[in-house]
C-alpha cells in the first residue's frame, strides 16, 4: 500500500474507477447508486485521491444547493485505505472548494455519523433554512436537495441516515 497520496479536480476518465470505487458502498446500502451518465454531468463537482502510481483510493463531490449551501455528497474510500485520512483529505478539499464558491454550510446525508461529527458536523432537524428559501429550494428536482429537505418523495432513501450540516465560517 502506497503512503502518499494527492487530492486533486477528477477527471472524465476517473468516472469508470468512481463507480468502482462507490459500488461496495452501494451494494451495502451506505451510498444511492448512481447512474454513470449522472456522474459524467457531475464530474467538475468530484475530487479524487490518487496514489502516486495513479490508482484511486477515494472520491467525493460538491454540489451547491444554495447561495450558502452545499452538500458534500459520494464520499468514499478503497476498502483497503479506510483510515488512513483519504476521506479527511477529500473532506477537506470539498470544504476549501467550498469556502472558495462563497458557501458558509455543507449538509450532508450519512450512515457515517461518527466520521462527519470528527469533521464538526451536527445532526440538523427541521428549519434549517428561512420559509422563503425553502420555497425555492422545494421547487428543485434534485434528490439530494429533496432530501435536505426531508420531502416525503425521497424517504426510500433517508431510511437510517442522518441529516447533518457545518458551519465553515
């Protein structure tokens, strides 16, 4: 196992290994499957860990869903390099991206609430954002914004994950 790793912007070429990457997490009902079609659309919101012989070892995207809000969504690790800081280095990579977009929250849906508390994310409730916010942001198709805000339509995918969000400023 190589020690050193960088973070840096994925590329189109990377989708096929993200999926690999995400499919035992899928399987195992941590993370929503997603089409590859809808990963090439969103390949400019990921960041990847590479080893220095150019093998993945994680992944995780960024998706703004509002002037000040993002969500941290597909964050994953190679089962082999679970603990060894990728998903804090790509945590940490998302949230400067963050800060760099103008966000001042990220949300995120997890299984994995011990990880994302170490991160200083806290379990969110309801009224997160104002009435007038929460109109626009119901009239997204989005999943992921469906479920920050805890619509009835993507309960399916809610079941047993927490609602969580950060403060970054």
């Amino acid at each position: 196992m190589p020690s050193e790793f960088s973070v840096r912007r994925a590329r189109t070429t990377d989708v096929p290994r993200i999926l690999e990457l995400i499919e035992p997490l899928v399987q195992s009902r941590i993370l929503l499957g997603k089409e590859r079609v809808v990963l090439y659309e969103a390949v400019q919101e990921f960041r990847v860990a590479e080893a220095a012989d150019g093998e993945l070892l994680g992944c995780g995207a960024l998706h703004v869903m509002w002037e000040d809000l993002g969500e941290v969504r597909t964050l994953a690790a190679a089962d082999s390099w679970r603990g060894a800081g990728i998903g804090h280095a790509i945590l940490d990579r998302l949230e400067q991206d963050a800060l760099e977009l103008g966000l001042t929250r990220l949300f995120c849906l997890t299984f994995e609430t011990e990880f994302f508390g170490r991160h200083g994310f806290t379990p969110i409730g309801e009224g997160v954002v104002p009435p007038d916010v929460y109109a626009e942001l119901v009239r997204s198709t989005d999943d992921g914004v469906a479920e920050f805000l805890d619509l009835a339509r993507v309960k399916q995918n809610t079941l047993g994950n927490t609602r969580m969000l950060k403060t970054l400023v």
